[in-house]
C-alpha cells in the first residue's frame, strides 16, 4: 500500500474493485495499525474514490466512514495521516448521501476538534475548510 495511491496511481488497480477497496476499510478498522500503514489505506482510498461514485457507495455500504472519523479521533497529532484522512472526507463529501452519513458519524464536530487541535498546520486547516464548505454546499441547513 505504500507505493499506491496518490504516489503511484498506476499501481492501484487491483485495489480499485469492490474487494480492495473492502480490505482498504477493513485494514483501516483495525485501531492497533499503524499510522504510516494507515496514511498509506487513506491514499489508496482516496485514489479509488476520487474518479468513481461507485467506489463512494461501496464506501458508504462498508463502514469507511466511520473508520476515517475513528482514525482521527484516536490519532489526533499524526499530522500527515490526518492531512490524508480529511482528503477523503472531502472527496466523500461531494456527495449529499455521503454528507448525510458523515454527518450522522459526528464528522462534522471531529473535523472542527482536528483543526482546533492542529492550528499552525495548514494542510489540515484547508482541508477541513473544504470539507466544511462541501458540507454547507450539499446540505445548507448547516
């Protein structure tokens, strides 16, 4: 996983089917992994999920979500890893159902508590902002 993703796209093909994008969640789920194997899981991710909608769903359907929201939450100063979880949140939230399930995991309130807990790191504090901006241009009743 660590040659893939945003570093090698070429590379990820395999990883771009409904199977490798499971085991990419799965791995993810596990809380004990580490946070370079994780930052590697959210590169790959996020190369299957920015050219499909498909990919988004499967997402959706496999508890992604709620993966990303837990990898944030309980690596709160892995700035590289949070840069690269909150760059799938915003490719997620692109989407008004994926706003809809984000927003129903607490996203909204993890990504605010990562930009106030990272304010001198200006990776995360654009990436949250556009996630926030996604947020309001696909549900203004925030």
């Amino acid at each position: 996983l660590s040659t893939v993703g945003l570093k090698q796209p070429e590379g990820f093909g395999e990883l771009c089917t409904e199977d490798g994008i499971k085991c990419i969640i799965k791995t993810l789920q596990t809380i004990d992994t580490s946070a370079s194997l994780l930052e590697a899981c959210c590169f790959a991710l996020y190369a299957a999920i920015r050219v499909s909608g498909e990919h988004k769903k499967i997402c959706l359907s496999t508890g992604a979500i709620d993966a990303i929201i837990c990898l944030i939450l309980v690596h709160p100063h892995e700035t590289s890893l949070l840069e690269t979880a909150l760059t799938v949140l915003v490719s997620l939230s692109s989407q008004k159902k994926c706003v809809a399930a984000i927003v129903n995991s607490g996203g909204i309130g993890s990504v605010v508590a990562t930009m106030r807990s990272n304010p001198t790191c200006s990776g995360i504090i654009k990436k949250g902002s556009r996630f926030i901006t996604n947020v309001v241009e696909r549900d203004p009743t925030f």
